[in-house]
C-alpha cells in the first residue's frame, strides 16, 4: 500500500490541527570528528536542526530530544526556537528510547505525532505535509515514508507480506542476507496516532544485534495487533540524506545548491555558470536577472528583475535588490537596501547601508560600519543620484545627500546635502628631486 511523492493530497488546510513533531536530535555524530554537536554544524549558514524545523512550522509543538552537547544545542534552540521545547536523553540507547523520553511531555496527547530526525536538512516542507495529509486521507495509525534505492547498504529494510503490506522494518545489522537484497528502505520519518501507538512505544524492547530500543519496532507491533500500517513511497531519495559526516556535509551543501539554482533558472533567472555558482534557499531572485560566475549568496536576500550580479560578487544576507541593478567584479554587500537603476562597482563593500535610486559607487569604495570597540554598527544612506567616486571610505552613520557628488580618494564622515560636493582629501605635494639620479641602479 505505497504512495509516490506528488500524487494528489490533500490541501494543508485540511490537515488535522492537532499534530505535533518529535525530532530526534541527540546523537553525538561520532563520523563528524568535531567538538560541535552534530545537529548544530551548517549548510548555507543555517545548522541542520534549524532547516529541519522550519520545515516543519506546520505543527502545533516541536519537541526536541537532546543528548549529546545538550547545552549547546538547547542554548541555540532557546536563543531562535524559544517555542521549541527540548527533552534530555541522558543516555543514547536508541531512536525508541528517545521516542520513550518525548512521550513523557504528551502523556494527554490525542492526535498525530510526526517524527524524523535533526540531520536530515533536504527533506522539504510541502513532502512532509504531503506525507501527513496521506497518514490522514488513509486514516492509518502508522505511516511510514519509505524509499527505494538501488543500493540500500546501511538502511533498515522494508518487509513486506505477499499483497504487498508492510509486516516489520529490519535493520541491516540484524538482516539475514536475504532480507538485505530488499531495496526499499525505511526513511526515518514516521506519523503516528499517538493513541494507537503509545502502548506500543512504552512496550519497545532491546533484543536486537545492538542492544538498543529501535522505533522500528513499532511498526511490527503495529502490524501484528491489526493496526492499520501504511508506507508513503517518497520519490526524490535525496530527501531523506543524512548527514553523519564532513562528506556528507559537502554532499548536503551540494544538492541544496543544484536544487536551489535549478528552481531560479526554471523561473527565469540565467545562471552562466551553475558549477562556480552557490545561492542560498531562502534567497528570492526574479527573471531576466544575470548572475555570473563565482558569485556567492548567503542568508536571506530579494533580488529584482534585470540585474546584473558578478563576477566574484558576494551578498552575505539580509540584502534587497531592485530592478535593474548592477553588482561588479569583488563586490560585497551584507544588511543592505539597493534601489533601483544603481550600480556599485569593483571592489567595494556595501554593509549596513541604504541606497537610493539612480547611485553610482566607484570601484574601491566602502562603508566603515562597525566600531570594534563598542561593537556597535551604523548604517550609512545614500539617497538617489548620488555619486561615490573611486576609493572613498564612508564612515557610519553618515548621509549622503541626493544628487551630490563624492570626490575620489574621500574620507566622509559628516553628512553630505542634497546637490553638494564632498571631498575630504589631503592637498597633493611634490618634491623636486627627491631621488638622485645616481641613486638609481
């Protein structure tokens, strides 16, 4: 009883309002070699935990279950998911021992319960709505999203009986060689009727090559007490990676940037060279927009119509660009408004900055925006038609007034009028003769 990714489901709005999710998150990512808990290293500036529960903001409740560098990773979830709670497994004995540990918060809980786990970043929001509109369309006590791979070392097995319903998940550590030739693969994402199934959470044994309490398990237990178990055949296998270390980290970080730049290009925006080209995805850019090679985009960013991004241009978030906007060769911008028709040139920083309408920035030219000693950082404007001429230094919070000129070489740190001319440059000197002639070999 499967289901591929895309068919036809139910609308979120029909999705039943009480559910709430489970994320496994407490493992310590042995393979990571790293001092950071797993969950907490990044893809495009975000860590895994984090793009795991903005895809899942449909729910009602997150819980969190916590292990490994516990106080790292509730000090970041307090600190941007303060709704989020978090459970402590003290120790590490198991997806089902965790899952045991999160049912002590829901002990008055009645409806659905999603469960997957903080390392795997790729899954998409609208596949786990999909998902759980299915669990609810079939009225199932058990959803299990699985997937078929044509080489499934390391996966748990899907068991099926002869009509093709589900009978258990094995994993491949207690597989006999006849259950590994089985291609199709158990996710790691279930949907639970949370009161279908609490009993069997709490029944959960470790008898298995292990040693550990297996959410697996659920699914047997399921079955052989005619709960109603149904699979959800996920289509797009590159969903359901896990990140267990550096590898798969760069692996993880590669298929978000071909996923990202081949939705831009299929909306219209011409990506010259997708290879040397990294965007992140919560950045918006719209058609007829050009971005050239080596260019990296970061963060959160809004970029018009018929731009002109690049070579070698960086945005490192927080950036809103209209149409019609030209970012050269080395160009940098961070927390920064560019309006319309403007153009900054080569090698220049932009951060923290607005600029209006019609500016030109010359090459070199930069915004001093942060004291190191206060730790304070200003914001420069530069309102419409303006013009920065080469190699100027702009030192916050300062505004250049529209229509005014800035000389080349200038260091700016008073406000500027509306149709003047500011110039802050030391008057040029000679000496005659200041190297001999017979000096010089």
């Amino acid at each position: 009883m499967g289901k591929s990714w895309g068919e036809k489901g139910c609308s979120l709005v029909e999705m039943e309002k009480d559910l709430k999710a489970v994320i496994l998150a407490a493992g310590k990512g042995t393979r990571m070699k790293s001092g950071t808990p797993k969950v907490l290293h990044e893809i495009f500036n975000k860590p895994l935990i984090a793009r795991v529960l903005d895809n899942i903001s449909f729910s009602a409740e997150n819980i969190v279950v916590i292990g490994h560098g516990a106080s790292l990773v509730k000090e970041y979830l307090d600190r941007n998911y303060p709704k989020t709670k978090t459970v402590l497994q003290k120790e590490q004995l198991g997806t089902g021992h965790a899952l045991k540990i999160a049912s002590f918060e829901l002990e008055e809980f009645k409806g659905n319960l999603l469960v997957l786990c903080g390392d795997t970043p790729l899954i998409r929001q609208n596949t786990l709505e999909d998902f759980v509109n299915f669990h609810n369309e079939n009225r199932a006590d058990i959803t299990v999203m699985s997937a078929v791979f044509d080489n499934p070392r390391g996966y748990g097995r899907i068991v099926r009986d002869n009509k093709g319903n589900v009978k258990k998940i094995v994993e491949e550590k207690d597989a006999d060689l006849k259950t590994k030739q089985i291609k199709e693969i158990n996710a790691g994402i279930y949907c639970f009727n949370f009161e279908a199934v609490k009993k069997g959470i709490d029944e959960i044994k470790n008898q298995n090559a292990q040693g550990e309490y297996y959410i697996t398990d659920l699914i047997k237990w399921g079955a052989e007490r005619s709960k109603k178990v149904c699979l959800y055949v996920i289509k797009s296998c590159d969903e359901i990676f896990g990140i267990n270390s550096k590898k798969h980290l760069a692996q993880g970080y590669c298929i978000m940037k071909e996923r990202k730049l081949s939705e831009l290009m299929d909306n219209g925006v011409t990506i010259v060279d997708p290879h040397t080209t990294s965007i992140s995805p919560e950045t918006e850019i719209e058609p007829d927009t050009v971005i050239l090679p080596s260019v990296v985009i970061e963060g959160k960013n809004k970029i018009g119509k018929n731009c002109k991004i690049g070579p070698f241009t960086h945005l490192r978030g927080g950036c809103e660009i209209e149409d019609f906007v030209k970012l050269g060769n080395f160009v940098e911008l961070k927390n920064a408004k560019v309006k319309s028709g403007t153009n900054i040139c080569h090698l220049s920083y932009v951060g923290d900055s607005s600029v209006g309408s019609n500016v030109n920035i010359g090459a070199g030219t930069i915004t001093a925006n942060y004291d190191s000693r206060t730790k304070i950082k200003s914001r420069t404007k530069i309102n419409d038609n303006a013009s920065i001429g080469s190699n100027c230094v702009l030192v916050a919070p300062v505004e250049i007034g529209e229509n005014s000129l800035i000389g080349a070489g200038s260091v700016i740190t008073k406000n500027v009028d509306d149709y003047s001319l500011g110039l802050c440059r030391a008057a040029q000197k000679e000496i005659k003769n200041y190297i001999k002639k017979g000096e010089i070999k």
